[in-house]
C-alpha cells in the first residue's frame, strides 16, 4: 500500500520542521507494511510576496487527489496575518470539508507543566473544533471605510449539519476514553448561535446516555483549563473557542512545540490535513533549534487516520519515549539546548 501525501512546509520553521518528520514517517512506514509518496508544494508567504497568492488558483485541484496533507506552518511578520489564514490554511479546511479538526493536550512523562502539582500523565485532553464555520465562515464586510460613521460586520455561522457531526464525533470519542465530555459555549452572551449549539448537543447526548457532560461557557472553560485540567477529557467547542483554548491546552501540557493537530473530512471525499499548532515562528527561523515533535506527532495523527494504528502508536510511543528519558536532546522550547536535526536523530534511534 502506497499513500500519496501533500507536503506544503510553509513559512518560518516550516521547513524545518517538516524536513525533520519526513523521514521519520518513511521509516514507520516502511517497518509497518506501507509507503508514502510525496509531492512538496512551495506555497506560502513567499509565494504571495511575489506572485500576490499564498497559493494558485488551482491549488485545490492540485491537492484534491492526495490521500492526505502535511502542513508545516503559515505566516510572515510582513504580511497580515488574515492575508496568510485566508489566503492557504482556510481555503483548504473549507474547500475540502475538513469540519474536524481534533487536537489532544497530554502532558507526557518527563515534561515539566507550568502548573505546580501536575506530572506526566495527569493531563490528556482532546479538543473537538469545528473547523470550517462559526466565527471563522468570513461573512461580512465594511462600510464608509476612513469616515466616522466606518462601520464592520462580522457573521458567525453555524450550521445544522457541520455542529453535529463536530458534537458528534466527541461523543464517540467520549464513549472510548473516560466517558466525560465538556461543552463549551457563550451561550449567555450568544443566544441565537451559541443556544442552537447547546440545543444540539442535548439532541445528541441522548444517544450516549453513558456520556456525562459538563456545560461550562469559555471564559470559565479557559480559567478552570489552568485551574483544574485533570479533570477535562473531551471538549467540544467552536471555531474560534478551540483556537482559544487548544492554545491554553498546549501551554498547561508543556510547549506549543508538542502540540498536534488533524483537519479531517468526516465523509472522506477529500484528503485531511495535519499540522503542527504552533506557527511559523519567525524568531527563530534558520537557527535549527524548532522542535520537530508536534509535527511527528501531527504524522501520527495522519497514519491513525489513514488506518495505520500501529505505525500512528510507533510515533507517538517514540516521542513520549524521548521526553521520558532525561538524557534524550531537548530543544529550547523544552528547557534544553539540542537542535531539530538531533532530535530528530535520537527519535530515529529510537524507532
């Protein structure tokens, strides 16, 4: 089995990150039974910079017959961050359904959180987003631009279909870890959107009657992810509050540099997409001490989603090895001094 992967590396530490995983996923893929084939796009900042597009006009035609896609990072100092969103990483969750995006939070062994009291194994959330509307569906505009009487217009949207397929796929993962799911809303603030989420979620829960679920709005949700994350397991949530918070889950658990996350079409008609969180990174670009872990672990998310267990837990059981072992090389972000490139040869070590 062959799997044709779309490599776009991106901005900043992109590259850098991305070149590191590669062959650490050919190697697991080559021990478990399979091949990946890629084809790199060198689509981006750069590329708007020049030619005034993050990517052609085609860009989704060109990626639509991958079986998934690997991105690296988006964004430039020198170009507005809405300019690079919409202009790669939007397009391409909304283009291709990608309504999921699925991020864990776990505070691995050997892992110092910034919160006292907590030790490996003590934190493991997973954040269900929805991923393709809410506050993110870029509806609206602006009025009489540079006079007083300027006004600007932002629509969040949300939808029957995409809200419970997203609350949906929490519970099922609910039913298979600890069976409690927190919904986090503004609904006291938001009583058109945010109540028709909290609607849907009472409509689904019927069904998972062994689901307990905790309803918390996102300021409390926010405040109680640092005052008491032990105590959350999956979290349903919209577009931007998963943004939020998934940030907040990746300090509390260690780094941004740990974070990983998955873009998926639920209905598999387009390839899904995996990514680090963490963002180009521009202050440290070209210095060679990215840390390349969330980006192998964003691979194991990709090869799990695939269909390929085995070699999605031969990744992740690698990098919590790693940062398990006290000797093992740590970039910065982590406390050490070690590169990406040793990093990334002490995982291959240690596959």
């Amino acid at each position: 089995m062959t799997y044709d992967i779309a490599l776009i590396p991106g901005d900043g530490i992109g590259p850098t990150v991305v070149d590191a995983a590669l062959p650490l996923l050919d190697d697991v893929a080559a021990t478990h039974g399979f091949d990946i084939d890629t084809t790199r796009y060198d689509w981006g900042t750069e590329r708007y910079l020049e030619e005034g597009a993050m990517m052609p006009d085609d860009g989704l035609d060109a990626l639509a017959d991958h079986d998934a896609i690997l991105l690296g990072a988006v964004g430039h100092p020198d170009v507005p961050d809405h300019v690079t969103l919409n202009g790669l990483l939007l397009p391409i969750r909304k283009g291709f359904d990608q309504s999921i995006c699925k991020r864990p939070a776990v505070l691995f062994d050997g892992v110092d959180s910034p919160l006292k009291g907590y030790s490996g194994g003590d934190i493991d959330i997973l954040v269900f987003r929805e991923n393709t509307e809410g506050e993110y569906a870029d509806i609206g505009g602006r009025e009489h631009v540079g006079f007083e009487n300027e006004v600007a217009v932002q629509s969040a949207v949300y939808t029957r279909r995409s809200t419970e397929r997203i609350v949906r796929a929490a519970f099922e993962a609910a039913t298979e870890r600890d069976g409690h799911l927190t919904n986090v809303t503004k609904s006291n603030a938001q009583a058109h959107g945010m109540v028709f989420w909290d609607d849907i979620v009472d409509e689904v829960s019927e069904e998972y009657p062994g689901v307990e679920v905790e309803r918390l709005l996102v300021d409390a949700a926010s405040m109680d992810m640092v005052r008491r994350p032990d105590e959350f397991d999956v979290v349903v949530c919209s577009n931007l509050f998963g943004d939020i918070l998934t940030d907040v889950g990746a300090i509390v658990t260690g780094s941004m540099g740990l974070a990983p996350s998955a873009n998926i079409d639920p209905g598999h008609d387009h390839p899904s997409m995996f990514e680090p969180v963490h963002g180009s990174a521009f202050d440290i670009m070209g210095e060679g001490v990215a840390n390349p872990l969330a980006t192998v672990l964003s691979g194991s998310l990709m090869f799990d989603t695939l269909g390929e267990a085995d070699a999605a837990a031969a990744l992740w059981d690698a990098v919590a090895a790693q940062l398990a072992d006290e000797s093992a090389p740590r970039t910065p972000d982590l406390g050490g001094d070690s590169t990406t490139d040793a990093v990334a040869a002490d995982l291959a070590d240690r596959l």
